[in-house]
C-alpha cells in the first residue's frame, strides 16, 4: 500500500486547468458581465467540482457522475441566458456534454394546443437539444394547475424522464422568476430533485447599470458626454422605481431610444459639418428627453398623496 502511494503520479492542477481551457471562459464572464458576484463564484465552484470529477476519473477513481441541470432564478435581464451559454461551453470542454450548442426555448416550443401535438413538439426540442443545454426560460408557465385540459403535465412528465435517462447527454437549465419557480418545484418535486444546482441572479444596482450602459455603447463604438454620463446615471435611478423595469434590457432600450433622437439630432443640423465624435457621442438631452423622469416624479408625487 505504502508502494502504492510512493509511486502514484503527480497530477499538476494548474497544468490541467490551463489544459482544459476554462479559464478564458470564467475570464470572459468576468469581462462581459458587471457585478453577479455571488453567480460567478457559484459557476467558478461548479468548474471546479467538474474538474476534479474528470481528474479523478482520469486516475481510475470511479464515483458517480455529478448531477448537472440547474435553476437560475432572478428578475428579467440579470445574465441568465449569458451564463447558460458560458456554463454550456464549460461543460463542453470538460467533456460532460458532446457539443457546447445551447437551445434555448420557452413554453410555446414545448406544450402543444391539441390532444397529440405536445408528445411530439417536447421530444422534438429535446432531440434537438441533446449533447448539449437545454435552457427553458419562465419554465413555471409548463405547469397550469388551474386548467385541467392544459397540456404542460404532458410535457413535464417526458422531459423528466429523459433528464434521468438521458442526464449523461442532455443538460437542462430551468430559468425564471424566485417566487414562481419555488411554487413551481414545489407542485412537479419531480424537477427538484433533479436539479442539483440552484443559482439566485441579484438585481444590479444603478452603478452597475451604469457601467453596463457603458459597455453596450463601447461595443456599438458610442460614448456619452460628461453630461449624458450623470444624466444617465439619473435615468437609471428614476427607470429602477417604476414597474417592467428589467435590468440590462431596460438599459439596451434606454440606449436604443438615446441613439434614436442622438440620430434625429445631426440630421436635422444636415449642411453642417460634422466630426467622428460628432457620430459617438450621446449629449445629455438625448437621455434627459425620456418620460421616464416625468413619470417617476407622478409617481413619487401619488406615493406622498
């Protein structure tokens, strides 16, 4: 025994891990998404559980295979499709599913309208799906207890089938509201003792907004002026107190409309030259012409009424 041990292999970690080639992924986590601090520990805790798992089985150390679909839970444009695709591409390279492709769907792709559409539309998506991640965005809506003559169950029932027959091919990643979704494990207990991994997205505050407003305008090669920077930062601020609001996609729309009137702007100054900057720059009334401010001022006037 003592033999045995003298003479076992080394294993480099760090050789390993840098072999594996999922660091440049977590560092592209750590570039694309501002905050999350708590999800991209979690995600880095997973890589590490799988990297373990494979050198483990790389030395003839058998075990059973950790279980892999997951719940994110969170409010609407808090990163939960990004992180599926990194995760997807993580368990690819880590060799726990055959391709990194990601199918994401949500219940119109899964639930038929008629006795005999539902069977075939589920193992239809899931075939599609198979080697790689599933992800299933607002998945609660599968279930509708309320209408005897809903079709979900069906689907529910196949898809947990599969994610236990089929779980060394198939990963599935259920995303959607934290209340709906508890409610929703809690009616099909099916789905939850097949999800090991349950990951929480916070909302992101106003800085963090802001930075990601940032770096949508860099990727799109704009900027904002000194002006439209606190102007926007006052956008944020004002947008966060009313309802629908969605995170990083309200922002993407702010943007949109702030480049919309940035446009109409420079044409109606046409017979004028204009610069390169001239073209990359928001000015603070860009933002500043949103209702969102008078809105949130109705509202924080109605609060105090």
């Amino acid at each position: 025994m003592a033999d045995d041990i003298a003479t076992a292999p080394v294993i480099d970690l760090d050789s390993a891990f840098q072999e594996s080639g999922v660091g440049p992924i977590l560092e592209q986590l750590e570039t694309e998404l501002v905050g999350l601090r708590p999800v991209k520990r979690r995600i880095r805790e997973i890589a590490a559980l799988l990297l373990i798992d494979k050198l483990r089985k790389d030395v003839g150390l058998t075990s059973q295979p950790p279980t892999l679909h997951m719940s994110f839970t969170g409010n609407p444009g808090t990163g939960k499709t990004t992180v599926a695709a990194r995760m997807a591409d993580i368990l690819h390279r880590l060799g726990y599913i055959r391709s990194n492709h990601l199918v994401s769907v949500t219940r119109d792709d899964l639930v038929g309208q008629y006795i005999g559409h539902t069977a075939p539309k589920t193992k239809e998506i899931l075939k599609k799906a198979m080697g790689g991640v599933l992800f299933i965005d607002e998945a609660y809506y599968l279930y509708r207890a309320e209408n005897e003559r809903d079709y979900g169950q069906e689907a529910i029932e196949i898809m947990l089938q599969v994610m236990e027959s089929r779980r060394n091919d198939l990963v599935v990643i259920m995303a959607g509201y934290a209340d709906r979704m508890n409610q929703f494990f809690t009616s099909n207990p099916g789905f939850r003792s097949r999800i090991a991994h349950h990951i929480d997205f916070p909302d992101y505050s106003a800085d963090e907004l802001l930075q990601i407003a940032e770096l949508m305008l860099k990727e799109q090669n704009y900027r904002f002026s000194p002006a439209a920077r606190d102007a926007f930062s006052k956008y944020m601020t004002a947008r966060m107190s009313l309802p629908h609001f969605s995170n990083a996609r309200s922002v993407r729309n702010a943007l949109d409309r702030a480049r919309l009137r940035q446009a109409v702007r420079l044409f109606e100054t046409r017979g004028h030259a204009i610069t390169k900057d001239d073209l990359m720059t928001l000015e603070a009334d860009e933002v500043l012409a949103s209702r969102v401010f008078a809105a949130a001022e109705e509202a924080a006037q109605g609060a105090d009424s």
